[in-house]
C-alpha cells in the first residue's frame, strides 16, 4: 500500500481508534501456490491485545495455503467516498478541468497465522468474537462438550493472527489548502450518498489535528 507523506498516521492511537470503532471487517489475503494469484477471504475479525482472531469454515480451500506459508496480510478498509474533478479544481481554472481522486481510510497489517484447531481453545475464540459482535451476550453458552456450539466446531477453524507490522493510510487530501478541504467536507455532507457523511467527519477531524499541511 502506498502511503504519501501527508496520508499517513498521525500516530498509532489514529488508526487503533479508527478500528475501534467499529470496523471490523477486512480481507484476509494469502499466498497462492507458486504461479498462482493470493487467495482472499472478506471475514469479520477481533482484536485480542496484538493479535487478530477469525474463525473459517474448515471446507475453506485456503487452509492449505496458510499451512504452507503462514505469512499473510489482512485489510481494513472504509470511509471512502469518490471526489469528483469539480471539487477539487483550483481557484481560477474552469471546474471541469479538476481532477477526481478518491478518499479513504485503509489499515493493512502484516501478520503471521496460527491455526487454532483444538476444541476448547476455538470455543474461546468464538466466545471472544461474541463479546465483541453480540455485547448483550444473548447467545447461548459457548462450550466445547455442550449444544448448539459444541458439536457445530468440529466444522470452523480459528486463526490467531500475530501481528508483525501495521501500515495506516488516511488519504483526505490534507496537502491540499484548509478552505479547500473544508469546502470538500461540505459538498460530502450535501450529497449524503453511503459513506459520504462519515468520509466528511475524518477529513474535518484530520483538518483539526493537522490544520495547514507542513513538509
């Protein structure tokens, strides 16, 4: 992932609130046999201190591909929102000769994957993944030798992924002059099409972390 100066981090409690609240789904991205392209595999995942925890179902043809190398990358991404020209044009050149880019927020970890295969131990994966995704804790208890989820195990395999290496990128154009992003801010709001209104609300909050950008 290219990152340009001004789209980086601004530190690592930028990109860990961002997960935080509440992006947690990614793609999980493997090595292919030589020859071949990675596999991919768009998953929910939890954080648990350094690492990162899934759960696939066994048939998952990309089982083989970890075992044989377990280095793999996951990505996070969202915030995003397409920039057309006019918006971006300079003071004093027609709108039409702008140009378009997109905006958007992407965290790319480097990892290193376990396989978790042992009941006890994937019943502690779920039961972490429910206390992030089902907080209420309606769900049934989650035990190896008890229904419903005791005989459904043998049928998942968890992943412990080790993270190695993180690279964040908050791409709102924040090289460009403050009126100008905050003008762009504006027209994401009005237009209110999917992410817009969240795609605005990183850019203004870059735009008061960072204010004028600086080489």
């Amino acid at each position: 992932m290219f990152i340009q100066p001004w789209d980086a981090s601004l530190d690592d409690a930028e990109w860990q609130a961002w997960i935080a609240e509440g992006h947690d789904f990614g793609i999980l991205s493997v090595n292919g046999p030589p020859g071949h392209a990675p596999a991919t595999v768009p998953t929910h995942f939890t954080g648990d201190g350094g690492d990162l925890l899934i759960h696939l179902a066994r048939p998952n043809p990309v089982w083989a591909f970890v075992e044989a190398d377990p280095n793999v990358t996951f990505t996070v991404i969202g915030d995003y929102a397409f920039i057309p020209g006019p918006w971006r044009a300079k003071p004093g050149i027609p709108p039409t000769d702008g140009v378009p880019t997109s905006y958007y927020a992407a965290v790319q970890f480097t990892c290193r994957a376990h396989v978790v295969d042992d009941p006890e131990a994937k019943a502690e994966l779920l039961r972490r993944q429910l206390a992030h995704f089902q907080p209420d804790g309606d769900h049934a208890p989650v035990a190896a030798d008890r229904p419903p989820y005791g005989r459904m195990l043998s049928g998942i395999r968890g992943l412990r992924l080790e993270v190695t290496d993180v690279r964040a990128k908050f791409k709102y154009d924040d090289h460009k002059p403050v009126e100008h992003r905050t003008a762009v801010a504006g027209h994401l709001t009005t237009r209110d099409q999917g992410l817009d209104t969240a795609t605005a609300r990183q850019q203004l909050r870059r735009l008061d972390r960072i204010g004028p950008w600086q080489p």
